[in-house]
C-alpha cells in the first residue's frame, strides 16, 4: 500500500454512525483501502487518495443507493457541488453497500469504478461531474483509465468537503440531508415517464396516426436541450427523463417496432418502472 504524505485537502461525513468515513487523516484509512472489492487497483489511483474518503457499512441494513457530495472551494474563491449518485435498485442481487462492503469514493466516477474493480470509467463518467452511475462491478476486465480533469479540479482545491448526502434502503428508508434533492428528482422522472407514456399510449394505439405522425412528435423532445441546475450540476430531472425516453421510443418507431413498443409501456405502469418511489420513507433509517 503506498504511503501518504502531503496533508489531505478533504473532510468527510456522514449521517449514520454505523456508515463509517475515513479519509487519509485516520490512522486506520490504508487498512479500509485493503477492504475495497479490488484492492490491486488502488495503486492507479494513488493522486486521488489525498481528496478521497471510503465508507464502510457496519450496520446491518443492505443500502442500494447512494448520494456522494463534494463541496469543492476552489483556488478563484468560488465552491463547486458535484453530486454522484451510486444505485441498484433494479438488480437486488448485488446492491451498493451490503453489510460489511467498504468502498472508496474519489470525485471522479472513472476513479469510482476503477476502485469498484471496473474499468468502464469513460462511459460511467458520461458528461463529467453530477452524473447518475453505478459504482464498477468488476465484469468488463478492460484496461482502465484514470479521469485527469477531475484530479486537476481536487488537487487544486483549497479544501474539499465530502459527505453521504442521501442513503436509501431497499425498503425504501433514508438517510442524510438530500442537499442534491435527490428524493425530488425520483419523483420527476417518475412523473416525466408517466406523461410521456400517457401520450405515447394513445398515439400508437390510434391506428389513424402513422409510425412517421409518432415519430415526429418524439423527435423535438429527443432533441431537448438540457441545462444544468447550478445547485445540483445536473439537467432538469423531468426534461432529462423525457429526452432520454423519448430518444430509445424515437428508435424503435423508426426501426418499424410499434407494437412492441405499445405491448411494453401498456405493461410498465409508471409505478412498475420506478418502485422505489413508492417506498421513500424520508429520514426513516437510523
């Protein structure tokens, strides 16, 4: 394990004591480093660990969501907020943090995953800070590669805040201040897939509106722009969902997949696609 030397720009909390932090102030940080799910990658990530902090889950509850904040006071004065939001809802097989799980949190997704034991760190980055990713399964055994724009960004900070701003249970229960309104953003998407499913629905069942009439109303909102929320550094929940919806429906109208297409959103219900929504209890978990 390498040894660290320069005084760590970072801080670190959380909102549950059995939900430890350790950053390279605590004695005991390179031991939690050994208890990552793949310790052999922690020597490519050596530049991050001053601005880095694990989490250990020494509860008994299974979480499967995760909202990891990074107040970021940068050398012009000014605080940067990035948000990364780490969840399994939909594969209960292998959730975030079971109990015992430990994992190092960067400020870099691509870092993330390379500490998970992935390597899809391009693509679980997507556009850059405040994106939704999963944290690395360790299954694609590419080479990975280590984000320099973010490490730029915290080696330059002045000081570097990071907390667990939101823990979700699989039954639903919370944790944390959900700064990054999270819990909001759940229920926008949530609502943005239910009016859009509500509207595509009577068009293709319509047999008077052709596939090209569909095709056309999908394609401005595909094309939406996004514009990003100074408080979260993300887009618009609502307009995100629906372009992103609207882009994979756009697809299949157009490769002559109608009924497929109307088979599958007469099937998912909006509370069928999003089922955690309907279990939030806010500020349940203790």
């Amino acid at each position: 394990m390498t040894t660290l030397n320069a005084q760590p720009a970072i801080t670190a909390a959380s909102p549950l004591p059995w939900l430890e932090v350790r950053t390279a102030h605590n004695p005991d940080f390179e031991t939690r480093l050994t208890k990552t799910p793949h310790p052999e990658n922690i020597t490519l990530l050596r530049p991050f660990l001053l601005y880095s902090f694990t989490v250990t889950n020494a509860g008994q509850e299974t979480i499967v969501a995760l909202n990891i904040r990074f107040e970021v006071d940068t050398a012009s004065g000014h605080t940067a907020i990035r948000n990364f939001f780490y969840q399994t809802f939909n594969q209960s097989d292998r959730p975030v943090m079971p109990p015992g799980k430990t994992l190092l949190f960067t400020g870099s997704p691509q870092a993330d995953a390379i500490a998970g034991g992935s390597s899809k760190a391009k693509k679980a980055a997507g556009g850059g800070y405040g994106d939704h990713v999963k944290h690395g399964d360790g299954n694609d055994g590419a080479s990975p590669q280590v984000d320099p724009q973010a490490l730029q960004i915290l080696s330059n900070a002045k000081a570097i805040r990071a907390s667990i701003d939101l823990a979700i249970t699989a039954d639903g229960r919370t944790a944390g201040a959900n700064l990054s309104k999270v819990l909001e953003d759940l229920a926008q998407q949530q609502q943005a897939y239910a009016d859009l499913r509500q509207e595509a629905l009577f068009r293709a069942q319509n047999p008077s509106i052709t596939d090209s009439a569909i095709a056309d109303w999908l394609r401005p909102l595909s094309e939406a722009k996004l514009i990003l929320d100074p408080a979260t550094m993300r887009p618009d929940p609502y307009t995100m969902t629906q372009k992103n919806i609207a882009l994979a429906w756009l697809g299949m109208i157009t490769a002559g997949r109608r009924a497929e297409l109307t088979t599958r959103l007469s099937a998912l219900t909006p509370e069928q696609s999003y089922l955690i929504v309907n279990k939030l209890k806010k500020g349940a978990l203790q």
